[in-house]
C-alpha cells in the first residue's frame, strides 16, 4: 500500500471512529480547546510583559547604579538608560579615556545625575582589582548592578584551536567577573534589603552553540547562576536577572547597522531596563524572545546542525579575513 492509500485509509477509520464514539469527538475538542486557549493566554502574557507594562521605579532600590563594560555597546546604551531614570552611575571599564568621554557625554545630557568612573581589567580581576571596586563603591547606595562586560570569540573556533589566554579571558569577562562583583556588592544590598543585579549572557547560553562552545558553557553558567541567586534572595527583597540577547549592533556582534531582528544597543537597552526587577530570566528585546521561542519549539539536535552550520560559515569568512590581514 502507497502513502497516499494509507492516510485515505486512516483518515476513514478515524472519521468511523468519531461516528461512533462520539466521547471520542468531544475528547480531542476539549483537548485542542485547552492548547488554543493556552497559546493565546501566553501570547497575550508576551504582548502585555514586552509593550505595555511599565517598568520598575529603579531609584526604589539605591540611588546609584554600578555598570561594568559601560564605555561601549550595550554597557553604553545602559549607563544612558539608567541616567534617564535619574539613577546616578559608577561607570567600569578598561580604557580610562573612554571612560572619561562616556562620562562627559552623560552629563552632558543628564546634568543632574553624579557620574564616578573606575578604569579596571576585567580580563585580570585580581585582589587588588576588587580592592578598588571595594573602595570605589564606599558610602554609595548602590542600587542596581548591571554585570555586562564580556567577550566572545573573534570568530567560530574548535575548542582545541583557542590559546590559553583566550580560554583564561574567555571565562575572566564572561564568568569571573560576573561572581566576583556580585560578592562585592549583593552584602550591602542584603543589608538594605533592596537592590537589582542584572547579568548579561546570551542566546548561546540557552542553546548548544558550536564551535562557540566556551562562550555559550560561560554564559549558561551566568544563566543558571543567576536564576539560583534570585531564586536565593527574592525573599530578601533583592531581584536578580539575567538576560539573554541575540544580535545587537555592537563591535563584540560585528554589526553596525541595526534591523528588525538586530537591535541597536540604545532600543536593546531601553527594552531591557523596562524589565529590571521583574523575572528571573528575559530575553528583552521582543524580537530576540521571539526567535528564542520558536527555537525552542525545535528538537535540539536539529538546532545544534543548524547554528554549527551557520557557525561554519562564520569560521569561514573569519579565517579568509584573517589570513587577508596577516598577507
Ligand atoms: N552584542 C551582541 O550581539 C551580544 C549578544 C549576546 C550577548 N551579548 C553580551 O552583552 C554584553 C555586552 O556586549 P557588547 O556587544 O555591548 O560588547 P562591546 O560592544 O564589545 O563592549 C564591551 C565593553 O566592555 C569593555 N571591556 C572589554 N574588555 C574589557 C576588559 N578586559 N576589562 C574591562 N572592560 C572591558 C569595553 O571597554 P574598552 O573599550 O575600554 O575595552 C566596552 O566598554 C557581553 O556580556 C556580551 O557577551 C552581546
């Protein structure tokens, strides 16, 4: 028997069937009933949570924001955001000019808003490092950290491939960072009994991202983390986030021009302070939360042959541009 005759068949049998039993009938209505109803409910939650509910009150949690990697990017779009807000910001970055100039524009525009800077490696984020961090956030109501700094690869690499150094920097930006900031500044915040951290991973710490594999195991430490952390401290009226961007227009993405499903990292970052305090894990840009839903509706194993081919590709053109570059 073909295809076709198969289904005729099955589709009589089954029409029969519903004939003469019609609990059967009634069985499957309310069935498709309840997973309607239940997708329209979570779209409706999606509509309300991405346009229309308002954000948080951030001056509620501290006077002062603590923003790492804030001199570019999406760390640059925050310090602006959170400045909006009225929160006052202590900027942490590695270049100390940068620093100066993303200060200065700040005030420029939000003249009544108190910009401190600190210049710190993260790739290096030893004891005396965190010394100053200690000292730099003294006496400050520090009421929301936003942990972004972090790095990926140049481009798409077999594990085996990276250096050491970029292993080490790899998980220093991206992990230890990350730990050690949140140590330094979630007991003052448990003291106060208010404070909001947020912490930047990514698609790829969601789903299994080859040949970008120490970056997206960094990120889905950051992911876990975070949530076990909210999970830990809610009660004690301290929310922490993680959020987890697609492509945004950055240097880190190699995007200049922003689109529909690529942000610019001022509509990222207006997006994404809306839902500071709220849940425990957020993609913000609605864009992004709709291509991760629907990447959770594949079978992993398909997505995994899909992002290691679209990576593949990547490794391509990274490799040309780097041996055009060293010619
Ligand atoms: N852009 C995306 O498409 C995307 C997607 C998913 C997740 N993310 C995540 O979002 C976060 C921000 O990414 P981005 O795209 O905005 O990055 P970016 O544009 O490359 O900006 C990086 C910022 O971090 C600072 N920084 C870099 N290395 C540092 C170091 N060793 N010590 C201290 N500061 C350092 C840079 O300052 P200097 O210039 O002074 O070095 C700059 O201010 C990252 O955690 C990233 O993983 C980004």
């Amino acid at each position: 028997m073909d295809l076709k005759s198969l289904l005729n068949v099955t589709a009589v049998d089954f029409t029969e069937a519903l004939k003469t039993q019609p609990a059967l009938g009634q069985l499957l209505f309310g069935i498709g009933a309840v997973v309607v109803l239940k997708f329209v409910l979570s779209a409706c939650q999606a509509f309300y949570r991405f346009f229309l509910r308002p954000g948080k009150k951030l001056r509620k949690f501290g006077e002062w924001a603590v923003v790492t990697g804030a001199t570019d990017g999406i760390g640059k779009a925050y310090a602006f955001e959170l400045a909006r807000q009225g929160l006052s910001l202590l900027l942490i970055s590695r270049t100390e000019t940068k620093l100066r100039d993303t200060a200065a524009e700040i005030k420029s525009k939000y003249p009544n808003v108190e910009v401190h800077i600190l210049s710190i490696d993260f790739g290096n984020f030893n004891e005396d490092a965190q010394a100053k961090v200690k000292q730099a956030t003294k006496g400050l109501d520090v009421g929301v950290l936003i942990n972004n700094v972090g790095q990926s690869y140049d481009f798409p690499m077999y594990f085996d491939e990276l250096s050491d150094e970029h292993v080490h920097a790899l998980v220093n930006l991206n992990v230890t960072s990350t730990l050690y900031m949140t140590r330094l500044l979630l007991p003052s915040m448990v003291a106060k009994r208010r404070g909001a951290v947020v912490n930047l991973a990514s698609a790829a710490s969601r789903n299994p991202s080859p040949l970008l594999s120490l970056y997206s195991g960094a990120k889905s430490f950051v992911e876990l983390f975070s949530q076990s952390l909210d999970a830990e401290y809610k009660g004690r009226g301290i929310r922490v986030q993680v959020q987890t961007p697609l492509f945004v227009a950055t240097k880190l993405a190699k995007i200049r021009k922003a689109s529909l499903t690529v942000p610019s990292p001022a509509g990222y970052a207006k997006a994404a302070v809306r839902f500071i305090g709220y849940e425990d894990s957020v993609s913000p840009y609605w864009s992004h939360a709709f291509q991760l839903y629907l990447m959770s509706c594949m079978p992993k194993s398909l997505l995994s042959i899909i992002v290691l081919n679209m990576h593949a590709g990547l490794r391509k053109r990274g490799l040309k541009k780097k041996v055009q570059k060293s010619a």
